[in-house]
C-alpha cells in the first residue's frame, strides 16, 4: 500500500475488504496516486489523509480488451476484433472488484514481457473523446491504422501524470491498440476517458 501497487482502490477491496485508505504521509507516491483518480473521494486531507474508495465510478475506465499475439502487426488489422481464437484481457474476478478496477494489468495473463491489447470503439455519430492513458512502462497507442502517441518512459501509472490524447472519432468501428511494457517490476496501463 505504499503505491508501488498501481491499482490500490483494487487492492484495498481485493485483499483486506476495506474501502479506504489513511496514511501519515509517510507513502507521497500512494497520495499521488489517488489525487485525480475518480473512484476516490478524499475525507480528510492533511498531515494525515483518508481516502474512500467508491464503487462504481469505473465506467470511464477501458477495461475491455482483446489480447493480441506476440506476433500480431501493429497496428492490428480490423478483422483481430471478430477473430473468437484471441482471448479477452481477464477482468477482475468478483463483482465488487469489478465495480472498483481501473488499471489494465498484464500480470493477470501472466506476463513479464511487453503485450498489446486492442478494443473496438463504436460511434453513431462524430465524436471526441480526450483519453488519459497512463502506462506503467513505455508504451504506443494506434487508433485505427494511425500512431497517435509514443510515451517513451511510462508515468508509473499514476493518473494525472498520463498523456491525455484527444481522439476525434467518425461514426463507424474503430480500433484502439495499446503496446506497453514491464517497468519496475509492473506491466500495464489506466485508460480513462477524462472530462
């Protein structure tokens, strides 16, 4: 809990049953961590703090993605969506957790090395989404055939630290692809749609 753990609103929920979080001060990366992140309401903010972690304001959050073979061609092609033989990304297991995950989180499929993953995005009408994306380690994110960033050294994961990347849509299917890779030990990603 002293914020190496990327998701900790997951982590207080998951392993201690527990949907807050006080500190001293003496963990300032754990503090960073939940300062701009929207599952947290902030209690009381000082030479202490306390956190409530509230379930189900992860909907900004992509959670849903396919995960793409070593060997797939960046940026995957269009019919990767439709494909049955590549697995989804493992959401968390019990309902609670899933109303608080927010991070993308490679060690659940067992990796240590880099991973894409890709989702569709369907839109009826023109749309702009402003993404924060927020890896761990470097990473690359495509919409459709295009190469909209390339973020060298991760944030940590941390949000707020991320790049938000404004993401005009036209109506119709689109793929959004991210490739990041282990930093420290940790190997995912936040994508939350910002307001």
């Amino acid at each position: 809990m002293e914020g190496r753990e990327p998701d900790l609103p997951l982590l207080a929920r998951s392993r201690f049953d527990s949907d807050f979080y006080a500190d001293d001060g003496q963990y300032p990366l754990a503090k960073r961590r939940l300062l701009r992140d929207p599952r947290v309401v902030r209690l009381h903010d000082g030479i202490t703090f306390l956190y409530q972690f509230v379930a189900g304001r992860n909907a900004d959050f992509f959670l849903d993605w396919k995960v793409l073979p070593d060997d797939s061609p960046l940026p995957p092609p269009l019919s990767v969506l439709d494909d049955p033989t590549i697995p989804s990304y493992p959401r968390a297991a019990s309902e609670p957790e899933r109303l608080l995950e927010g991070y993308v989180d490679g060690r659940r499929l067992g990796r240590t090395s880099c991973m894409t993953l890709v989702r569709a995005e369907h839109v009826e009408r023109l749309t702009r989404l402003d993404l924060e994306v927020a890896p761990y380690g470097r990473a690359e994110v495509f919409l459709d055939d295009a190469l909209v960033a390339r973020l060298p050294s991760g944030t940590g994961a941390v949000l707020g630290a991320g790049v938000v990347l404004p993401l005009v849509l036209e109506p119709g299917i689109h793929r959004l692809t991210i490739r990041t890779c282990p930093a420290d030990s940790q190997l995912g990603f936040y994508a939350l749609v910002r307001d």
